[in-house]
C-alpha cells in the first residue's frame, strides 16, 4: 500500500486544517475508514489564496519562469505520473471503489497525457497585431486569468483535477483547487509528486474540505479570479448565482442523461458492446454516460437479448483485481439514490430485464449494484429524466430518424450522445441535429486531451481539454500604441 497524504497541500508543505478538523474518508468495497483527511475550513482557503496570488505577483519565481520551463515541469508531474500509476491507481482505487484496471490503466494514462498535451501548449497561446490605422500599432496579449478556483466531483477524482490544472497551469496560473470529499487522496498524492517536479511552492494548493464550506469561500473571495467546477447541475447553478456577487467568470461542467441512438443498420454486435460500455464503465458513475438507449423499432428484440446477456455476465468484484471490470459505487448514500432510482423505474412502470439490486462479493460488504436494463421506459418516465449517476440503462424505442433525434434532444441536458448506423449520411445528419457537447459514431466513451469536452444546454458552458480550454485560462488585453 503506498503512503496516503492526508494533510492539506498550502504554499508547497503539507499541514493540518487550522482548526485541526478532520474528516474520514472510506473504501466503499469494504466499508473500511481509509484515512482521516484535514478539512479546509475558511482560514485555510485564505492562506491557499495567499500563496497562490504570491505566485501571480510579478517577479516571483513562476512569472519569472519562461513558458517552456513552465512545460517541462509540466512534463516531468507526467513522467512521474506514468511512472507511479500503479500507486496512485491503487489509491484512487481504494478511495473511489472504481476497478484499478480503471484508474491504474485508463484514468491515469489519460491523467499524464492531458499534461503533456497542455504543456506543449505552454507559451503557444499568443496574441495578434491588429491593422487599426496609419498611425497606430495595435496589438492583443493572452494574459493568464490569476488564481483558478477549481472544485472537482469523485467520479474521476484525478482525472478531472488534471484537465483544470494543466491547461490553467500551462497559461501561466495559479490554482486552488477542493476535491470531492468522497475522494480527496489522489489529487494529495499529484500534489506530492508535481512538488518532488519543482513546480513551485503556491501554484498549486489542494484544499479537501466540505463543499459549501470550502467551496462557497471560494467563488466568493476577492483573491479568486476564476472558477472552474465540474459537478452536479444543481450545485453548479448555486455557484453560478453565487459567483455573481464578485462577477467571477466561472466555467461549469455538468451532469448529462445522454443518449445512445441504435439503428437497425449497424452493426449490432458491436452496438451492444458499446451500448454496454456506455452505462456500465465506471459503474454508471460517469457524467457521459449512455444512460438512455434509444432503440429502433425493427433492432429493439436482438440488441436487447445481446445487451442482457452480456449484462448479466459482468460480475461485481473486488477493485484491486486487474480482472474486476464492476466496482463499487462511491458510497453508500449514492448506492441508496441508485437503489432509489430504481424503484422510480418499476413503480413507473418499466420494464426490468436485467439487475435492479445491490450485490456483494462474497465479503458482505461494500456499495455494489448489479448492471440494471429497464426496456420500455417511456419519455416522461423519471429515469428517463433525471441522471441518476450509476449502473441503470433507461431503454427508449423509436420508429425513424425524427423520432430518434426528438427523443435524443427531449432532455434538459446535452453532454454527449452517440450515434449506431452504417449509413454515413444518417451518421452525420443526426450528429449534427443533436444539441450536445460531444457526439460519438460508431463508438462511445472515448476522450483525448486534444478534443474539447463540455456541455450544452444545462450540461453547462466552457470546455476542457483541447485549444478550447485554454479560452478558460486567458483573457485578452488589447494594447494600442499611437505612432
Ligand atoms: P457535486 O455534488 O456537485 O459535487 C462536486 C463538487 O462540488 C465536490 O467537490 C463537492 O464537494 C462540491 N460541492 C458540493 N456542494 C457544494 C456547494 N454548495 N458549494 C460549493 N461546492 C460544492 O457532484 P458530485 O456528486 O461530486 O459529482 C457528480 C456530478 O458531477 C454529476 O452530476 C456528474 O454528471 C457531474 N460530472 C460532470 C462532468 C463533466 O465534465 N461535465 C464530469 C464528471 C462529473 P463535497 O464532495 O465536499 O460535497
Ligand atoms: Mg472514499
């Protein structure tokens, strides 16, 4: 087991709260306390300001550090990363209960590989000159925004902190950043390796502590210049309403009940895969997720009986093992709402033809829920409304391509959706009529930190990952010389 950081990381040094307050955080697989983490009270969330604004005056050691040196720290926290996924993997393992085949091989990956992606973009973000007059030379500068105030979910506790941390910190930023109480120890752990890199003490402060706490102290402090969040809709319109008050310019991140479009052209098989992989990776605790299988009429009876066989063979088992592909769920009040959504759908009236209750792995303990299909759930249904956030397939018919895309749209969010069809025009056709931030073909769940990610509608605004992030980080100064 490697060493757990449980302290906050303020000004480069680990140190307890300063009102010695702790809170525990636990293995959802075994319902065993894992560690006591320090819990950020007010105080702490100043002094993390401090430190962070410390680095954006002008002279200090990060201003002065050019842009390319900037990168190569970003490198190296890479290096590191892929050198030490196994640790941090299993940390995340235990804190989260996602398979480590997840965290140790996809999560952290991915992880290392926004950061040498975003480093690359370190001193590439320029400014233009702009022809005005005769008698003017007119330029723009791409200014870092200050200090970012990142809060991030437990989902993909590491993951998602690095897709707001690399890009603020390639644009020359400082960050402060509160992870998910659930799943504070990952980020600890990269706070502790992006230290042994050289990034310098102040620019990145990691907080855990409790979200309207810590997270209300920051979108309202002066010394915050922006909020990155990635969250709940319902916590995110909170923080949208409170940042009003300093006018922060704030991105949001959201939930999604996105929709998954099988026609009877494709290739079923393959559907069915990916149907499965849509819902059931990361125990449906993934904002992406294909929670609504939309089905065409003439392919519903054959992608169902493919999609329940394969189901039920997915098994819960223990995290650690490189073989588990079903973990466990966050904790035991997100088991509750899924159990609870669950219920929703059959007293609703949908179909259940797969799962639909918790299970063990033979220890008797720990938050696991069996993969759950509902068939014929109709629009109206709450299951087919509101997220739910774990391993619970909705499955919607549709009689053509209208009714599919009036079904896909028929949502208050719009993060991703995918779209199944051997038809190219349709593919597209139907790529482009539904109102999401991302729309796969022919495939479902793939990410790289060169494609932006975010939201329409209520999934939220701001994009992560790619050159679209950086317009988060930055702000344009304009500077016009009379000649
Ligand atoms: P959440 O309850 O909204 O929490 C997210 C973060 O906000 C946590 O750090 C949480 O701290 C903090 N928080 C909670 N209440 C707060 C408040 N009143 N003020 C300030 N901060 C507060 O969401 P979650 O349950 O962790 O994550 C699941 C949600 O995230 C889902 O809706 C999912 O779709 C969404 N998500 C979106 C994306 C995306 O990219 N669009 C990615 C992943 C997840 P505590 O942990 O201390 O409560
Ligand atoms: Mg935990």
């Amino acid at each position: 087991m490697p060493d757990i950081q449980h302290q906050l990381f303020i000004n480069g040094e680990f140190v307890d709260a300063r009102s010695g307050e702790t809170f525990a955080t636990s293995n959802p697989a075994t319902e065993e306390k894992i560690a006591d983490v320090a819990s950020a009270g007010v105080d702490d969330v100043d002094a993390a300001v401090k430190a962070a604004r410390a680095q954006m005056e002008p002279g200090s050691e990060w201003q002065k550090m050019k842009p390319r040196d900037r990168a190569k720290v970003l490198w190296r926290i890479a290096d590191m990363l892929s050198a030490k996924a196994a640790d941090i993997g299993h940390i995340e393992t235990i804190d989260n209960g996602k398979p480590i085949f997840e965290s140790q091989f996809v999560d952290t990956p991915a992880a290392a590989e926004c950061l040498y992606y975003f480093a690359g973009w370190s001193g590439k973000v320029t400014g233009e000159t702009i022809p005005i007059a005769d008698n003017a030379f007119t330029y723009t500068l791409r200014e870092p925004v200050g200090v970012v105030g990142a809060i991030t979910p437990w989902n993909f506790p590491l993951m998602l902190a690095v897709w707001k941390i690399a890009p603020a910190l390639a644009c020359g930023n400082t960050v402060v950043i509160k992870p998910a109480s659930n799943t504070s120890l990952s980020l600890l752990k990269f706070a502790e390796y992006a230290k042994e890199c050289g990034l310098p003490p102040g620019v990145l402060n990691v907080i855990p502590g409790s979200g309207s706490v810590v997270g209300n102290a920051m979108v309202d402090h002066p010394g915050i210049d922006a909020i990155a969040f990635t969250g709940s809709t319902e916590v995110g319109k909170g923080l949208m309403a409170r940042a009003a008050k300093t006018l922060k310019k704030i991105s949001l991140e959201l939930g999604g009940k996105s929709p998954n479009v099988v026609f009877a052209d494709s290739d079923l098989e393959a559907a069915a895969r990916g149907a499965l992989n849509a819902i059931f990776y990361g125990k449906g605790e993934v904002c992406a997720a294909g929670s609504r299988l939309l089905v065409e009429e003439s392919a519903h009876d054959e992608l169902m009986a493919k999609l329940t066989e394969r189901a039920n063979k997915m098994v819960a088992a223990d995290p650690l093992h490189p073989k588990t592909r079903l973990g466990a769920l966050v904790s035991k009040s997100q088991m509750d709402t899924v159990l609870s959504y669950i219920e929703a759908g059959k007293s609703d009236g949908a179909k259940l033809i797969a799962g639909g209750e918790r299970t063990d792995i033979g220890t008797g303990k720990g938050y696991f829920v069996k993969p759950t299909i509902f068939d014929d759930v109709e629009v109206d249904h709450r299951i087919a409304k509101e997220e739910i956030f774990g391993p619970v397939l909705a499955t919607i018919r549709f009689k053509d391509a209208d009714d599919a895309v009036a079904k896909a749209n028929a949502t208050v969010y719009g993060l991703a959706a995918a779209v199944w069809t051997r038809d190219i025009s349709k593919a597209h056709r139907i790529a482009k009529s539904i109102k999401a931030g991302t729309v796969w073909i022919n495939t479902y769940n793939l990410y790289d930190p060169a494609l932006p990610f975010g939201g329409f509608k209520e999934s939220g605004f701001g994009r992560d990952q790619g050159k679209d992030a950086l317009e988060k980080y930055t702000q344009t100064k304009s500077v016009w010389v009379n000649l």
